[in-house]
C-alpha cells in the first residue's frame, strides 16, 4: 500500500515538471526573412546604386574642383598662381601617399576627408569668384573708345606656339600707344586694368590684330585671356615713360 502511494507520487512529480516543447519554427522563419532582405538591400547597392552613383559623384566633383581652382587662377597674378599650383600638386602627392601607407583606413574616414577637402576648395573659388569675374573682363565694366590720333609709339606683341609672349617686358612712349599682336593661333591680348573696345586682340579667327589705346606713365600688365594661358606665363608687362622733351 504504502509503495504504490509512493510511486504514484513519484509519477505526479515527473508529469509536472515535463514542459511542453517551444516551436521555434516561427523566430527562424523571421531570422530567414531578415537576412533574405539584407542580401536583397545588399545586391541592390552593390549592382545597382553603387555603380551607378558613382560615376556621376565623380563627375560632379572633378567639375566643382576643376570650376573652382580655375577661379582661384584667374583671381590671382602669374606668381600667386604658379604659387598656388605647386601647393595644390605636393598637397595630392601627400595625400595619395599617406592613402596608400593606410590601406586599412575606413571608406567612411577617406570620404570624410576628401568630401572636407572639397568644400576647402569650393569655399576657396567662391571667394575668388569676384576677383576672377574681373580680371577675366579685363578690368571695368564700361569700355573705353580707342583714341584715334596718331601714335607715339608701337608695341609689336608675337604669341609664341609655346604659350608665351615673345617678350615679358615691353616700352612705349605716353600718348597713344598701338598694339601689333601676331604670332601663334589661339591667343589673346588684353590688359589687366583697362578695357578698350577692340580689345582683347587674337589671334583667332574674326579677332583684331591691331588695336590703339591712351596710355600714361606707369607700368601696366597684358595677359592671354584663354582660360589658363596666364597662369602658365602668357603674361607681360607694358612699362610706360613720358616722351623727352624736344631739343632746342
């Protein structure tokens, strides 16, 4: 009697303390469907948004570096951008080299640096902006009548096929001044604080190769107006003296 009591015990214990299993059927199914869209987002950037986004954030900032450096060119003097020219190409000489010393740095941090680098240079250009406007219309906004007097002297200016003037310095006598500009096809003549109608002088088809212009004592700068041909040394200078007195 007392055994079977004890064995039924025993049985009641055993069926209590057995659970019913989990079905863990359901939270594999939604690890699945996660991991399925991972690799759906995943494939989608990789084939689709990467190859196609790419190209076109390339293009844009090539054109926004290539648009502002310009600007910071022709704001500035032959020095200034003959200066600015050798600082930009150590700074991407440095910068690729320290690049490829860490090829374990993160995309996230190169895209940091190069998206800060971009906006120094954007920033840069839009400051620029007005100073290259200027020197681009040669100076002034209303131009000058060219005078129509005789000469008190001629300057005869060749372009050279090396993109160059055929001097840097030139000398003329105050009064009206004629310009002579031959040499090179693509160039132009033009100064840097006057703007005379007639002026830029080319030699581009349909461009004056002759021009006049009232000039004082002092010294002034004339410059190819082709985009970059000044900062690469089209420049040169015009220095003007008062003609002798006559002798008695």
């Amino acid at each position: 009697m007392t055994d079977t009591t004890t064995d039924d015990a025993v049985s009641e214990d055993a069926t209590a303390e057995v659970e019913p299993a989990v079905d863990a059927t359901p939270d594999v199914t939604a690890e699945a469907e996660k991991a399925a869209k991972a690799r759906n987002r995943e494939a989608l950037e990789t084939r689709l948004l990467i190859p196609l986004l790419l190209p076109v954030l390339a293009m844009i900032a090539v054109a926004l570096w290539a648009l502002n450096v310009s600007r910071i060119f022709l704001a500035g003097d032959s020095t200034s951008a003959l200066v600015i020219a050798t600082i930009l190409t150590l700074a991407i000489l440095c910068g690729g080299a320290l690049i490829s010393a860490t090829p374990k740095a993160r995309t996230s941090s190169l895209a940091m640096v190069m998206t800060l680098v971009l906006v120094i240079i954007v920033s840069a250009g839009l400051l620029a902006l007005g100073p290259s406007l200027d020197s681009g219309k040669g100076g002034g906004s209303t131009q000058l009548a060219q005078p129509t007097g005789a000469a008190t002297s001629t300057v005869s200016v060749e372009a050279l096929a090396s993109i160059r003037y055929n001097s840097s310095a030139f000398t003329a006598t105050a009064g009206v001044v004629q310009f002579d500009f031959s040499g090179a096809v693509g160039h132009t003549l033009q100064f840097r604080t006057l703007d005379y109608k007639g002026f830029p002088l080319g030699t581009i088809t349909g461009a004056a190769k002759t021009g006049k212009v009232t000039l004082k004592a002092g010294t002034y700068e004339i410059y190819c107006t082709v985009d970059g041909h000044a900062a690469q040394g089209m420049v040169a200078t015009i220095t003007v003296t008062d003609a002798p007195p006559p002798s008695s």
